[in-house]
C-alpha cells in the first residue's frame, strides 16, 4: 500500500477529543500520527484541559509537527459546575455527569465558529464520544465526521449487539446474568457490569439517547487498537454498523525514546527520572506496577486491604494512586507508616497522582500489571508484553477482561464481580482481601506453565502490535486508507 505522504498536506483533521484525560491523550497522539503523515492538524480542547496537558502540548510544539491546540471557553457555571471543572475526572460527583453533558452541549456554537474561522478549512472532524452534534455540524461543512469512543473493537462489536438486540433490557434486576449474542464464544454478563449507556439509568437516559443517535449519524469509527489483538472484531463491526472502521493503534508506540514516554501526559508526580532508578535496581520481571486509572476511588478499607496484599505478595511493586489529595486522615497514616520509605532500594515505589505509565510498563524490571482494565492500559500493556492482572470497575473493563483472560490468555482475573459506581467510593468495606490480591500477584508473577505461556502470549502480541504501526502494518495501512478516503471526499467538494 502507498504511503500518504506528503501529497495529502491539504488535508486539515480537527480533532474534538471527550472530555477526559483517558480520551485526550490518545487523541492527541492520533493527532502526531496524521501530523507524521503530512496531514495538519488542529486540537480542540477547554482552557482547564490544556492546562493539565501542558507538558505534552510543549513537547509537541517543539517537534515542529503541523499541529496546532486551540481552547473553547467552557460554560461550567452556565452548566451548574465547579469553575474549572472541565472533564469527567474532575467531577466532585457521579452525580455532576449530566451536567457536564449539558455543558458539552453548548460547545457547538463556539466550535461552529471557530472552524468558519479557520485559514484552512476542515477536511474531517474527528469527534469523542457524547459530541451527538458533530455530525450535524460536519454535513454543514461538507466534510466527514468520524467517531472515536477509546474503546477496543471488542467491546465497540459487543456493544453495538447490546444496542441492536437489547438482552440487557429482558432481565429483571441489574444483577441477573445473561448473554450478549452473535459472539463467536458463550459470553454472559449483568447489566451492572455494563458501561452507562447500558444499565438504564433514568438520570442518564438523555445523554445516553442522544449519544447513541450522534454515532449513528458518524460516517465511521476510529479505534486505538489493531487487527491482531482483536482479530476480525473491527470487521465485524464494520459489517455490523455499515461504517469504516478503522485500528490505528496503538498510539501509545507513536511515543519514540524516554523524553517522549515522559511529556505524554500530564506532569508525573513523580520525576520520570526517579521511576527509572529505582527500575533499574530491580530485577528484571520481577515489579509489579499496579494502577487503576484517573478515575477509580476505592474505600479507604479497600485501599488499605489492597496495600497490604501488595505487602503480603513480598514482590516489590510501584502503586499509583491517583484523587490522594481526597485521601481519608486514617489511609493517610497508614501508607506513611507502611509504604513511603524513600531509599531508592526499597520494595514499595508509591505514585501519588499522575505515573509515566508507558515508560514503566516498558521497562525490563516489570513483569506484571495489576489494573482496572480500562482499554488505554490494556493497550499499554500488551504493547510492552506485559501480563495483567484484572481487576475491572466500570464501563468497559469487565469486557475488556473477558478479551485479556479468557480470549487472549495474557491476564488473570483477581476476581471482582461487582462494578463501583464512577468517582465514588463506598465508604466501608472491601470487595477484595488481601489473601486475593496476593494470590492474583502470586498467579500474574509466578504461576508455573500456565505463567510462562501467558508471558509468551503477551511477548508475541507486542511485536505484533510494533509491526501494526510499522510501515506495511496492519494500522500503518489502516491510517492511510483514512487518510486517502477523506482526501477522496475533499476532492468531490
């Protein structure tokens, strides 16, 4: 296949990521991966969004790459939210979600003028989730809109069945078990273990509506994954949807040497450089890195139950914890008195805030993931070969670990079934005790054969996954077959 190249420098993608760090920051590096490709490249974002991304907004203006940021003023009082509250990890409140979805609304008109405003006019509007106007805004323009969730193409096929044959909506209760159809597999789950669109809801219904109806008017999808981790999913699920779908990931291998793994992102809490000594002292495969994302609370019983599996596992680890600025008096004590030893050979390596996860997980010293399964770390880890140990919470984690356990073979499951609700933490008691963390660790880490074939699997997928974004790959072809599709159009208008 040919490359794009620079015969297509008329292009111009505008890029509308969600409204989360976890949407952003691949949008972004989809943004780098047009850049790369001769096509220009403008990033829409809110004031407060960019903010928290500078570094990777610096890193990016110093490539020389033909991308540009520009910022919208976010109406967070006109919506009833906190000045400054901008994303869906910022909300105090689960309860603020359809707040934030209102306020998301009235980005139209901005943005309306601010592509009649553009030198270069848009070819293609690639939009997050939840934007339901865009299409709309798109066809005005004459240029074509496509959707990017940040989801797998598993769970996108999965979904689409859950939206097109609603078993979800015949059980009688959140909890009763049944199965998604047209699955090559037997796969049940419960409503409650579903993403939000899913678990009928009455306060979300709305967004959830109009979400639905927004991707149905998307002229494609664009999935951060590539063929042989989810091998005929995006097929399926073009077939399914009548839309082009297209696997360009990972983009977190858009990320080339430790200077770039370290400015992806916000600013670490950690200095970068801090993260490697202390690898570095490691044996190789033998750190677990256990992380769960910018949006999971757990109840101060839990985390604790949780540090002290970590403990119990005598495997050194690195644990991030992110929303410690909220942590409880007691948890507080308790990790100081167990867990901050500053010696840089110590077994336990605590991250308060934001981690260079790239760069972690690709680091020889690492040998396993404990996670919540949230497809951008999933992506992250089988990109580096590194097994996981799951341990989902919402939206699209439980059936993304049904992909990583029982479909790939590279994880196992701690083995949670119930789902958290977002950003909220009960406030007693712990799900999971120490003995089943420590056994997760013992079976991720050690294991026997059954270990050893995980690894392997996990070895193979990442260099299937370096030949993806390769020239000739998988992605590599997938992104110019975008790239000359939306140059097609534009030659039409």
């Amino acid at each position: 296949m040919e490359d794009s190249g620079s015969g297509h420098r008329q292009l111009h993608f505008v890029l509308l990521p969600w409204l989360g760090t976890s949407h952003t920051i691949p949008m972004i590096d989809i943004g780098r991966m047009l850049a790369e490709r001769g096509v220009a490249v403008t990033v829409v974002m809110t004031p407060a969004n960019a903010a928290r991304l500078s570094p990777t907004i610096s890193h990016i203006a110093d490539s020389g790459l033909a991308i540009r940021f520009v910022t919208l003023p976010f109406p967070s009082a006109e919506a009833g939210l906190p000045e400054g509250c901008e994303s869906f990890d910022s909300l105090p409140s689960f309860d603020m979600v359809p707040n934030l979805y209102y306020a998301s609304k009235l980005l139209r008109h901005p943005l309306e003028v601010l592509l009649r405003d553009l030198t270069v006019a848009p070819s293609c509007i690639v939009s997050g989730m939840f934007y339901s106007w865009t299409p709309a805004v798109a066809r005005e323009l004459g240029v074509p809109c496509f959707i990017f969730h940040g989801f797998g193409a598993f769970a996108l096929f999965c979904m689409h069945n859950l939206y097109c044959y609603k078993p979800h909506e015949s059980v009688s209760s959140p909890t009763e078990p049944f199965a998604i159809p047209d699955l090559p597999f037997p796969f049940e789950i419960t409503r409650q273990r579903l993403p939000i669109q899913f678990q009928l809801l009455p306060r979300f219904m709305e967004m959830c509506e109009e979400g639905r109806e927004g991707e149905l008017a998307m002229d494609g999808i664009i999935v951060n994954s590539f063929d042989e981790l989810e091998p005929g999913y995006a097929a399926r699920l073009a077939v399914a949807s009548g839309k082009e779908v297209r696997p360009i990931g990972p983009v977190s291998l858009f990320c080339r040497g430790s200077s770039d793994m370290a400015a992806r992102g916000q600013k670490p809490s950690v200095e970068a450089s801090r993260c490697m000594q202390w690898l570095d002292s490691m044996k190789p495969r033998s750190v677990v890195y256990v992380s769960f994302g910018s949006l999971a609370r757990f109840a101060p019983a839990q985390l604790m139950e949780l540090g002290h599996g970590l403990l119990a596992s005598r495997r050194p680890f690195i644990w991030v914890i992110n929303g410690a600025e909220s942590l409880s008096e007691e948890v507080e004590q308790w990790l100081q008195e167990k867990l901050e030893i500053k010696e840089v050979d110590s077994r336990c390596l605590l991250i308060r805030g934001w981690a260079p996860q790239v760069m972690i997980l690709s680091h020889p010293a690492v040998g396993g993931f404990m996670t919540h399964s949230g497809w951008n770390s999933t992506l992250e880890s089988a990109s580096a070969g590194v097994p996981v140990a799951s341990w989902p919470l919402f939206a699209d984690q439980f059936i993304n670990q049904k992909l990583i356990v029982d479909v790939l073979g590279i994880g196992v499951a701690v083995g949670v079934d119930t789902s958290v609700e977002l950003k909220q933490a009960p406030e007693d008691g712990a799900s999971v005790t120490r003995d089943e963390v420590a056994e997760a660790i013992e079976r991720l880490m050690g294991g026997g054969e059954e270990g050893e074939e995980r690894r392997r699997k996990a070895k193979e997928l990442a260099e299937e996954a370096r030949k993806a974004v390769a020239k000739c790959g998988s992605s590599y072809d997938n992104l110019t077959l975008l790239i000359e599709s939306v140059a097609q159009k534009a030659k039409k208008n």
